[in-house]
C-alpha cells in the first residue's frame, strides 16, 4: 500500500502514523487510534512512545485519555485477522507491564521507557538487575508491535545504515544538545556510529506492494518520505 501524505484517511487498528519534523525527514511514528477518520495532515489519536509510552494507561494503572499526535503520513498494511488479534494481545501486554511501574513523572518515565540504539531493550533494578519493564523508541514500538506481535519484519533492523549523533538529532525530536546530554539513557554509548532503526525505515517498508515478503533494507535516504 501506498503511504498517504495527504486527503482523507479513516484510520484502522495498527495503521502507522508519521510525523515530520525537518522538512520531508520522518521524526516519528506511533499507531493510529482505530475508528478515527483523519484529513491529511492534522492531529489524531495514536497510542506511540512520545516519549514517555501513551497506550492508554500510566504507570501504577490509571486510565489515560487518548494521546494527540502530530500526523503528517499515514501507511498500512492488509492484516488477518490472527494477526491483528496477536498484535492485540502484544499490546495489551506492554500496557500491562506499564501499569506495573510506579508512577513518575513524564521526565524520569521518558529516560526508563525510551531508548534510541538498540530501538528496543530491558530497564533494570538498580537494586538486583532484574528486569522490569521493557523500553522502546518510537519506531521501536511500532516495529515491535508488528514482529514481536504478528512475526511481520518489517526492516531488515540489524543491517540499517550506520549514523553519528549529529544525524541521528537530525532524525528525530531532539537536539544535537539534548541527545548529547541524554545519549547514555538512551543506549547511544561510545564514539558511535550506531545502526539506529529510523521512523521512516518503517512508512518505506509499507510503502511496499507486500511488506510479508521480505524485511526492507533501506538506505539513508529513506528517513525521508518521499524519499528525497
């Protein structure tokens, strides 16, 4: 399926949503909230990993309203209906798991839910190492939702292009200061580079006639939409 960038699109459950931050680059992605229609672009309901995680619930289990997100793009795929229900049950796990923390503030929630390299990894105990919770970037989340969730891969992840931290600010929300001063929490150790899954790998791979075949090895361009 194509990705739409513009006219009017009634989301369904698990359509990806992008958003731009510089221009044509994709900054970010979360999944659209379903039974929404939506004229291109505008802000919807999505559940994503802002930072911190929106799924619906806070840490310690409170409900959440439904998160407001930026969306420029929107990309899907035709899902059966065995996959949406697994997708659905590796949803309602990650809310489970969350609803199990304890409250915090969105500031110390991002650096224990958000993670940049690798795009998904384990927060620790800092008491006994245990593993509490696992933790996402944004387009972590989403692809994880599809591989971990339906076996669906949609980016060939091990093998993306390799960034310096100058080009990863450039791809996401934050700047160059703001990811210097964060890049331990979030997994960018080191002089780098880093093979960093970027948002706009993911609306490529759904671009596709059939993301099922085979996982999308992109290129460096394809952080941007249409590629540049």
């Amino acid at each position: 399926m194509p990705a739409y960038v513009s006219g009017t699109v009634r989301g369904e459950t698990f359509h990806v949503v992008g958003e731009y931050g510089a221009p044509g680059i994709v900054s970010h992605v979360g999944l659209m909230h379903p039974g929404v229609t939506v004229e291109l672009p505008n802000t919807t309901g999505a559940v994503h990993c802002e930072p911190p995680l929106r799924v619906g619930v806070e840490p310690g289990g409170e409900a959440a309203s439904v998160s407001q997100m930026r969306t420029d793009i929107v990309a899907w795929m035709d899902l059966t209906t065995e996959e949406r229900h697994a997708m659905e049950t590796w949803l309602s796990l990650v809310k489970t798991s969350l609803s199990a923390m304890p409250p915090a503030s969105d500031g110390r929630r991002t650096y224990r839910e958000y993670v940049v390299y690798p795009h998904t990894d384990v927060f620790r105990d800092k008491r006994d190492e245990s593993i509490r919770f696992r933790r996402y970037s944004c387009v972590g989340f989403v692809f994880e939702c599809y591989w971990d969730g339906a076996a669906i891969r949609l980016v060939d992840a091990e093998n993306v292009p390799s960034l310096q931290l100058d080009a990863i600010s450039e791809m996401f929300v934050f700047t160059r200061q703001e990811l210097v001063r964060s890049a331990p929490h979030f997994g960018l150790t080191g002089a780098g580079p880093w093979r960093v899954l970027l948002p706009g790998y993911v609306v490529h791979s759904l671009a596709r006639t059939n993301p099922r075949n085979e996982a999308f090895l992109p290129n460096y361009e394809d952080a941007w939409y249409p590629r540049r």
